[in-house]
C-alpha cells in the first residue's frame, strides 16, 4: 500500500514536471511564429529568431495562419496556465524539491532571452521617457512622445500613450534615461530592459528563496515555484520587459530586511521600489504603521520621524531632476484617469452606465477607492492592535492582504500586476493564497491577441471574453477574499494563521 503511494505520488510529480516543460516549450514556439498573435508591433530587427524560430518551422506551426493561429495561441495559453497549477500544488505538497524548482525557473527565465517581445507594447514607452530625457533634454512628466514625433519609437509606442507624460517613478525614469544614453536602436533598448526584468525577477526569487528556507522551510519550494514558474511571470512580465519586477524585488528585499529586525533599511527599499512605482507606497505606509506601534509612547514621533526623513530623502534625490509646477505629482494625476479592460470597478461602472444611461459609472470607481481605502485603515488597525509584539510575518501578510485588495479594486487589473503580491504568497493564510493563485490563472489566459490591428476578430473576443468572462470570476474571487477577511476581523484571527489552525487550538485549550 504505501509503495504504490509512493509510486502515484512520483507518477504525479513527474507528470506535472513534463506538463510544464512542454508548455513553457509551445508558448515558446508559438511565440516565435512570425506575426504570432503573442507578438505587439516589432521592428524587423526584433523578429522571431533563434531555436524556437527553428521549432516552429520543425513542427509547423510557422505554417498556421489566421484563425488557426489565434487558436493554437488559446490552446497554448490555457494549456500553460493547468499545467502552472499542477506543478504549482505539487511544490506545495513537498513532492517537487526546490533545487528542481529552481532549476526548472532558471531554464525558463534563459528562455525568454530566444523570445521576441510579448503581449505589450509598455517597453516601448519605457525608452521613450527615456529619450526624452536623455536625448532631447526635456521633462518627461510635461513633454510627451507626441511633442518628438520622428523618434524612432514613434512607430511603435502605444496609441493610447502617445499623448500621456510619463506615469511612472523617477528613480525608474531616471533609469530608463540611462538605458536610452547607453543603446540608440530599438532592438537594444528592447533587449536592456528585458535583462533587467530578468534580473529584478531572479534576484527576488533568490531573496524569497533564502528567506523561505530559514523561516518556513516547509513552503520553499512553493514560494519559489508561485514566483519562478509562473506563466505570468515568465511570459507576460519577464518577456515584455515590466517595470513591476522592480517593485516586487523592493517588496522581497524589504520583507527579507524584516525579518532580520532592520526596519530602516526596509523603510529605504520600499522608498526605492515606490520610486519605480507607486505600488510599493502601500507596504511602505503599513511599515510605518507597524514601526509606530510597536515603540514607546514617549519615542514614536522620533522613530516615524526617522523613517519619514529616509523616505523623503530618497523621494526627493529622485525626483528633484523632474520637479515643476505643471504636474507636481510626477504622473500620479495622470494615472488615477486610467482604467483598464479587466478591472472589477470598470465592470461594474458599465453596467451602471448601462442601466443609468451613461451617468453614474463614475460612482462604482469611486465606490471602489472608498472600499480599497476602507481595507487599507482596517488591516493597519489589525497589526496596530496587536502591538508592541507585530511578528514579522504578520507584517508581511498584511502587505499581501494589502496589494491584493489594491490589484482588484484599483481601476487597472494587468497581467503584470500580479508581480507586486508573489514574493508575499508564501506567508499568507489559504483564502489569500488560492486567490492569488486564480487571479494568476485568470491573468494567464486573459491575452492570446495582442494587437488589434493584426487580429482585429481575435483581439475583440479576446476583450469580451476578459469583459463578460474573466472579469465577473475576479469578481468573485473578490467576494470570496473579502467574505474571509471580514470573518477575520469579526473573530480577531491574526492575518498570518489559517483559521482552522486558530480554532484547532482554541478547541485544545
């Protein structure tokens, strides 16, 4: 009896180990397809090349045109996000080590290296904020790409950002400004920033990695494998050059700096990482919350004043190249008028436009911020009342918490926004946990058509199945993780512990 166990349970990890090769493998080839449905606009410099070019000719799939391409990018696609799940539960039932976890995300990451750009266009207008600044001398936050129109990027930057001053952090402007100094062509820049999400992507695993393994070995191989094997990672952040693993590198540094009681240096990275993006703002803010409550009444406004004057200080380096009174916030402003396909607030704004005849949409946005501010003051007042002993992990799981209420009731839901909540997955109880597990499974299937000029068919069922398909499951997986969050602030569970384990020991004592 116990050796066939034994024999099922090696027949399940290896199967689910061969499923994950062989799906990372076709969304490789059938990437690398000329005009493949996964592909944005591309100089011909940056084409398909390489083995996968060389397979897909080889299986022929180099042959498939039209609708048959958009479905084998479906089929890809859906294929990649079961078998994530598969490996994904084995890492987390321990039959999968992390040595071959982390051998296997490696593998995966040198692939995208073989890979055209995919599924978006943001790199782009990384590097031309960047040329901006560094080539034509001007501030980013107030000229935009349409003020430089015979750039070379100007053939290849979003239409939608055209026209929009740049919306992202300084530090990360300041970077990509450095990038546009050091390559001219686009092939390069494309290149440049796909290296440093790699980087940022593999250096957060590595820290997540080694922190694991101190703290809760009994979960190394699924942090490593949430971060390292996953098909939103790998494909729709690593290989389209995302500044979001920046963040996610800031928020794992920060949650390793914790743990080892530095709190300041911790108040340092996540200042760093919200100069990237505003993202890391959120942990930063329950940061401070936590340091405050957790010191002497009498010392408090000297420890906040501490860490604010580190933030500011790097707020402030950063940002004082592009400070002027046309858009003080750098961005922010901008951002806040965005709205994207996916999004729960957006949803619900259309069917209230629906019904009210386009009058009172606004109020579901706003009506969403409200909730997003309302989780944020109760999670704070969560660890706040647990102090002056705030355990690390608590912190961390309060971060998640956070950054997942941020991601689906914020007005833009992207693939690659699910980075910010990874390296935090490994400490959160199941409810949170399995919801950034289907978000992610949800993100993984919710592009297979990038362009709409090349697949206009395929790209509007593909934002109709995201509308009226994938965005009511997010919604309830929303309802889902607040129902849980709400019954554990009614029962005073800490945000760190599984309920049943809570009320296991409240039964044995």
């Amino acid at each position: 009896m116990l050796q066939s166990a034994t024999v099922q349970a090696s027949t399940t990890r290896n199967a689910a180990i061969a499923g994950s090769i062989v799906s990372v493998a076709l969304v490789a080839i059938v990437a690398s397809v000329p005009r493949s449905p996964f592909q944005p606009v591309l100089p011909d410099s940056a084409g398909p090349s390489g083995p996968f070019r060389w397979l897909a000719g080889l299986t022929g799939l180099d042959a498939l045109h039209g609708s048959a391409l958009v479905v084998a990018s479906v089929l890809t696609v859906a294929l990649a996000a079961a078998a994530f799940l598969a490996v994904l539960r084995e890492a987390w039932r321990g039959t999968v080590s992390p040595r071959t976890v982390i051998g296997l995300a490696v593998a995966y990451h040198v692939v995208v290296l073989f890979l055209p750009l995919l599924f978006s266009r943001d790199v782009y207008s990384y590097a031309y904020y960047g040329r901006i600044a560094a080539v034509y001398h001007a501030n980013p936050y107030v000229a935009t790409p349409s003020d430089f129109p015979s750039d070379p990027f100007a053939l290849y930057v979003g239409p939608r950002w055209v026209g929009t001053p740049a919306v992202y952090g300084p530090l990360f402007t300041l970077l990509s400004s450095g990038v546009a100094r050091m390559f001219e062509s686009v092939t390069a820049l494309i290149a440049a920033f796909r290296v440093i999400a790699i980087v940022a992507s593999l250096t957060t695993m590595a820290i997540v990695h080694h922190l694991v393994r101190r703290v809760r070995p009994e979960r190394e191989a699924f942090a490593v494998a949430i971060i390292g094997l996953n098909p939103v990672v790998v494909f729709q952040s690593v290989a389209s050059g995302h500044n979001d693993l920046l963040v996610a590198l800031s928020i794992a540094g920060a949650l390793a700096l914790v743990f080892a009681g530095k709190d300041l240096p911790a108040t340092a990275v996540l200042s760093l990482g919200a100069m990237v993006k505003a993202t890391a703002a959120v942990p930063l803010l329950l940061l401070l919350v936590a340091v405050v409550a957790r010191t002497e009444p009498g010392r408090r406004a000297r420890a906040l004043a501490a860490h604010l004057a580190v933030a500011a200080a790097i707020a402030l380096l950063f940002a004082l190249p592009f400070l002027q009174t046309s858009d003080p916030t750098l961005g922010m402003v901008e951002l806040a008028r965005h709205q994207g396909w996916l999004a729960p607030s957006r949803f619900f704004g259309r069917v209230l436009d629906a019904m009210t005849g386009d009058s009172l949409g606004i109020l579901a946005r706003v009506a969403f911020a409200v909730a997003f501010v309302l989780a944020l003051f109760l999670i704070a007042r969560a660890l706040v009342r647990r102090a002056p002993a705030i355990p690390a992990d608590a912190q961390g799981a309060s971060w998640g918490w956070s950054l997942l209420f941020m991601m689906l009731l914020g007005p833009v839901l992207l693939p690659w926004y699910l980075a910010w909540t990874l390296p935090l997955a490994w400490l959160l109880p199941k409810m949170p946990r399995l919801t950034v597990v289907w978000v992610g499974t949800l993100l993984t299937v919710s592009q297979w058509a990038t362009e709409p000029t090349r697949y206009p068919r395929a790209y509007d069922v593909n934002v109709l199945f995201g509308h009226y398909g994938l965005t009511p499951v997010a919604v309830g997986v929303l309802a889902w993780l607040v129902v849980d969050f709400v019954r554990r602030l009614r029962t005073a569970t800490p945000l760190e512990e599984e309920q049943d384990e809570v009320a296991a020991s409240a039964r044995n004592r």
